[in-house]
C-alpha cells in the first residue's frame, strides 16, 4: 500500500538532487569584495585599474593591443571585460595574459579570457605546471581548483614582456608560489616617469609548512631561500606607485576615496610600499622562528 506523501515525495526528490548539485558551486565563501565590481580607471599613463573591490586586475593599453595582469575568480572575466569596454578599450584587443600567482583567486578566469580573446598567456617559471593542471600541482593542497589553462611563453625572473612600445618586467618573487610574479613598469605621467610595482604576494596561507620536521617536509624544498630571495628583491625595487594583486596591499579602497581631491598623485606612495613590505617581511620572520621552535 502506498501513503500519499510518496506521490510528493518523488515529485520534490528531482527538486532536491537539483538543489544539492547546484550547492558545491555556491558554498565558496569569497569575501564579498572579491567579486563586488569597482568602476575602473587610469592609475598613471597607460595602466588602468579594471579589477574588482579586493581583486586586482590591470590594464596596459598600447597601439598594438593590450596586456592584461590577472584574469581572477572563474566569474572574473565578464566583471572584468566590462571594466575595459566601460574605459572605451576593446575586449578583443587583450593581447597577452600575465599573471601575479597561480592561485585560484587571480588565475581561475585564465582559461575563459584566453578562449575569447585568443591572448598569449605568460607565466613565471614555477608556476606553469600549476597554471596548466588548474592546481592540481600546488604545494598547498587546501586551496581551490580551477579550469587549467594553456601557457604560451614560460618567463624567467628579469625576462621582459611587450607589447607597442610598452615594456613590463617579471620579477620572480617566489614564495607565496613557486612562481609568483611582481611585475614592474614605467609609466609617463605628462613629462614625469613613475616607477610602478604591482607586488604578486608576500604572505604565508595558513597550511605552509617553511621548516621540515621528522615525517613532515617543508611546503617544498628551498621555501626559506625564496622568501628570503623574495624580500631581498622587493626591496631592491625603485617604487613610486605602489600595487598589488589584492587592493589590501596597497589600500586601494582608501586611497580611491581621497581620489576626488587628490587626483592620481594618491597612488603615488612610496613610503606605504617600504611600510608594507617591512610588516610582510617581520609577519615571515615571526612564523619561520614560530616554526623553527616547534622543533
Ligand atoms: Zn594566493
């Protein structure tokens, strides 16, 4: 005999197994400002912010096309293409991809801007096989997967990327990842040459293991020589305009809010580049000695 709720039930039961696949899309917590969009804008010269509240996306806009740092989450792209239409440049006109860190937070979008915009994709050694398996070969294994993308050019630290006249720098500032990418450029504001610095990463996820203990290896061999690398490096860098691949680095949101006074000079931050830096580097050196004791 069959009670009468059956009938809903397997009615609603097609409902249910609809709901719960739609569910692992949904459950990701991004902090909101990760996918809130930003009205773009000019920075300095030729580079344009087209990221979103936290995300940092930046455009290089030059005769023969334009180059792209950082395609973001896997919903990025439409946030992002919109930005460069609504600053009058053309979503076909991205001619090369570049990428501050092959984490799913900047590189997800990769493969969908590659695919409608057919951009070359370069990637910093070290980070390539992570780009191409979508993090399937991270060495932290808690973060997010996302779509692989094909690499066209494989950079090394120092190689120069361009594009129309306008030259960007890879600096290898690993670490953070194997190849995490600090792009440096010059931009020309009126007569005046400003150094800008759009640092890749500095910090250490929480499942980074620097010291390797009996039956527990380091994240990987060599993470110390890196950051230690790393440090040396960034501050070796002349820095005028200081940015970042998350607008926390750089205060972007309140620097945005002084915009309407102040102009583009508020990027222009020198000091808040050396501060930034030394308070990453003292967070490091905290956690390496933390972990050098647990010994
Ligand atoms: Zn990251």
């Amino acid at each position: 005999m069959k009670r009468p709720e059956h009938g809903i039930i397997s009615k609603v039961k097609p409902l249910l197994a609809l709901l719960f696949a739609l569910i692992p899309q949904t459950i990701h917590a991004f902090p909101a400002d990760w996918t809130t969009p930003l009205a773009p804008f000019r920075i300095s010269g030729n580079l344009y912010y087209v990221g979103s509240r936290d995300l940092a996306a930046y455009l290089i806009t030059t005769p023969q096309g334009n180059m792209l740092i950082n395609a973001n989450l896997e919903s990025s792209p439409p946030q992002i293409r919109r930005s460069i239409e609504q600053l009058g440049f053309k979503w076909a006109d991205t001619k090369i991809l570049l990428s501050s860190q092959a984490h799913y937070d900047h590189a997800a979008g990769a493969a969908e801007v590659i695919r409608q915009t057919h951009a070359k994709h370069m990637v910093m050694e070290g980070d390539v096989d992570v780009i191409k398996s979508g993090g399937a070969t991270d060495y932290d294994q808690t973060l997010d997967r996302f779509p692989p993308a094909p690499v066209d050019r494989v950079l090394r630290d120092q190689d120069t990327v361009e594009l129309g006249g306008s030259v960007i720098k890879a600096h290898k500032t690993a670490g953070h990842t194997r190849g995490c990418t600090t792009w440096t450029l010059e931009t020309r504001d009126g007569n005046r040459r400003r150094n800008v610095v759009i640092v890749g990463g500095w910090g250490l996820n929480p499942a980074v293991r620097l010291v390797a203990r009996p039956g527990k290896p380091a994240s990987y061999p060599g993470i110390t020589a890196d950051f230690d690398r790393t440090f040396k490096s960034l501050a070796a860098l002349p820095c005028d305009i200081f940015l970042g691949a998350h607008g926390l680095y750089f205060d972007l949101l309140s620097k945005l809010d002084r915009v309407a006074r102040e102009g583009e000079a508020v990027w222009i931050d020198p000091a808040g580049y050396r501060r930034a830096l030394a308070e990453k580097e003292a967070i490091y050196r905290k956690e390496l000695a933390r972990q050098e004791a647990i010994q």
